[in-house]
C-alpha cells in the first residue's frame, strides 16, 4: 500500500484467487488487454530497477515513459501517494519480491462501491455472478464468479461489520508462462490495534510450530479456580515425502509405456508441493475456532514459530516460518491480540528440572523426576500459563497415546 498507516492501527487482508483461460476472452479483449500489459512491465522493470540502485533520471524516466504510454489507471501503481503502489516495501527487501521481479502485474483496480459507471476500475455484478474489469484504454472484460465466491465475499465482510470493507482487484498476467488471467480480489479492513487482554478474561489459544509434525494448539480458559482446557487439535502439513513417491511411480509407469502423457502429467502436479493454501487454510481454522470459543470474550492469540535456524534444511521450512505472516494478518483481520513468544520445551513447568523424552511411536512424551509427563508439544503451553500467572491444570492435557507408562 502506498499510503502510510497510523501507528496505533492494523490492517488486515483477505484473497480471493480466480484464474482464467485466456483464450476463453475474446480475440479483440485479449489483443487490446496484451498492449498496456506489455508496456507496463517494461515501465515498471525500469521504475524497480532505478529504485533499487538509487538512480533517480531512470525513476524520471520510467515515469515519463508512464504518463506517456500507459492509461490513467495503470500510472497509480507507480504513484507513492496511491492506495494502489505496487513498490512500497521495495527499499526493505534484502531481494526482490517473486512477483514484482517477474512483473507478472501490477495494477490494483478499485472496485466500484456505488452505481456509477467506472471509466477505469471493476464491479461485481452479483445478479449474474460475474466480475466487470475496465483495466483502461478502453477494454471491457466480463468473467464469471462461481456463487460459492461470491458467498465467500460476503461471510467475510460480514465478519467484519460494521467495519468498512476495502475492496481491489488484482490482475496478473504471465505470457511467457502460461495462457492464463490471475485474477484476486482483495479486501482490506483497517481497525484499532487491539489492547493487551486480562488473561484472565481472555480465551487463551497458544499454537506451537514445530519442524517434525507441523502446529500444536491448545484452547483455554481460566474460569475462576482453574484454567479449563476446551481442546488440543494438531494440523499436520500435506504429505510431500508420499506426493514424491507418487510422482516416482507415475514416471516409471510412463516409461514403460502405460498412458505416457496422462502419467507424466500426473507426476508434475505431485511434484509440485505448494503448502500455501494449508497454511492459510490452517490459520484461518485456528483463529475461527477461537472465536467460536471465546464468545464475545477478547482473545489472546500466542504463537511460537521456530526461528529460521531451528528449521533450517526442513522441508517445512518455508511452510512452518509462513505461519506466522498468516496469524499476523488474520489477528488484524478480526482485532485479536496476537503475541510471539517462544518457551522451552526441556524444562518442566513445575519445578524447572530437565525432561526427558520417553520413546514412543507416534507422541514425543516428555517425563520429569517430579512425576510430570506430558505430550512435548504441550509443554510451552504451562510456561506461557506461569508466564501469564495463572494456574497450570492437570497433566497430562489429552490422553498420551503410546505412552510407555500409562
């Protein structure tokens, strides 16, 4: 975002990812479309670049070049005083960013709130369920919106209300790659940055992230005498080690002849390991949750993500790190005060000795001299509770499943 936020506010977003065959556009849309995409990648590669090295005369220019080249729309992604810049992080990144170095978009178009015609920006039309994009230069492009997205928009808004909802949309368009229109609707909620609640008052939700089985969560609260624990799901990530084997299979297969195309095929998709969406869909369960169990209580969110070198050489590296971008931005979403505290899981809780892991197939069990055992994914939870000064409950939190003294 362009314009700079007050430090006392959050804002938090939410995506809406569509994707498009661009050969399902009419020829004439998708000639007229291609001619500003092409000039605004050249525009915005040497704005970036310029920016980057700190050579002013190449900013100049690729703003001259802008004003010249581009439709009026367009030149807001390269204006700092817009909603809509596209580079205003570019000076805090250690490398460019995937999506503005590849310069698959760039432009953030308004979405129209009232019943105006707009020259330039988009509409939602809900009666036919389809998105109008007046991207500039005269194109007009209509695509459908499945309803179940549409009524996706609409739960989150409503999640919100009665705060204001600010809607774009985002086109991106990689033609070197593939023939498809990306297509995300994004909504922006800016709101008060929640206080710090009386833990006493709060439903506690502490999610572990750890590199050998994913995210540990515990949903608490202290109910006057004790602290009640409601639930202690775990959220293991897509299997990547069974989608290589899968892939491994569908080649030898290929290669002995047995549906040589639709095996090969198969075995790229298994190849591709992309655990974006669980991350988000994980976290977005998380904090649904809490809320569900807080009702109408404020919640204090603590997550304890692994630093980058606890992790480091994992292939859950990027997967476990990301989580913490994701509880970050959904905190501001619903105005949840969120915490990133990191606690040992070597020392007991009740009289600092060290633990010991007992060997067990499917639950690291953690025992103690003073008698204390429990799950080691649990064991952060009771030093975030003594932290709090609250009461530790009983141990252990769930039953220990393999447990070699139970």
């Amino acid at each position: 975002m362009g314009m700079k936020r007050r430090e006392d506010t959050v804002e938090g977003f939410r995506v809406l990812t569509l994707t498009y065959r661009m050969d399902e556009l009419p020829s004439e849309q998708r000639e007229r479309l291609k001619e500003p995409f092409e000039k605004y990648r050249a525009i915005a590669a040497m704005y970036y670049w310029s920016k980057r090295l700190g050579l002013e005369e190449g900013v100049e220019q690729a703003l001259k070049r802008a004003r010249e080249e581009l439709p009026s729309y367009w030149r807001k992604a390269l204006d700092e005083e817009s909603p809509l810049y596209a580079f205003s992080e570019l000076e805090k990144m250690r490398r460019p960013r995937k999506h503005v170095l590849k310069l698959p978009l760039t432009e953030a178009l308004q979405v129209r709130q009232q019943n105006e015609k707009p020259k330039n920006g988009a509409l939602i039309d809900c009666k036919e369920s389809k998105l109008v994009i007046y991207p500039g230069n005269g194109v007009r492009i209509e695509l459908p919106i499945p309803k179940r997205a549409l009524s996706w928009l609409k739960e989150k808004e409503d999640e919100v209300a009665p705060l204001t909802v600010h809607r774009t949309v985002r086109i991106q368009w990689r033609p070197e790659r593939a023939q498809a229109l990306k297509v995300q609707i994004m909504l922006r909620v800016e709101r008060p940055k929640p206080p710090r609640p009386d833990p006493k008052e709060a439903l506690l939700c502490y999610v572990d992230v750890n590199s050998r089985y994913g995210v540990a969560v515990v949903f608490a609260a202290y109910d006057g005498q004790r602290v009640k624990v409601f639930e202690t799901p775990k959220f293991r990530p897509p299997n990547q080690g069974r989608r290589l084997r899968e892939a491994a299979k569908r080649e030898r297969a290929a290669a002995r002849g047995s549906k040589p195309n639709v095996n090969y095929a198969l075995a790229r998709l298994s190849k591709k390991f992309d655990a974006s969406g669980w991350v988000k869909a994980t976290t977005a369960r998380i904090f649904e949750k809490a809320l569900e169990y807080a009702k109408g209580r404020p919640v204090w969110v603590n997550a304890d993500i692994p630093d980058d070198g606890t992790v480091r050489g994992s292939r859950l590296q990027r997967t476990l790190l990301s989580i913490g971008r994701a509880a970050a931005n959904l905190a501001a979403w619903y105005g949840v005060y969120v915490t990133f505290q990191c606690h040992s899981s070597h020392r007991c809780p009740l009289c600092g000795g060290e633990l010991e892991e007992l060997k067990a197939k499917r639950t690291r069990v953690m025992r103690c001299e003073c008698g204390f055992r429990e799950d080691r994914d649990y064991i952060l939870f009771y030093h975030w509770l003594r932290a709090l000064g609250l009461p530790l409950p009983k141990h252990p939190l769930a039953t220990l499943p393999n447990d070699p003294e139970a």
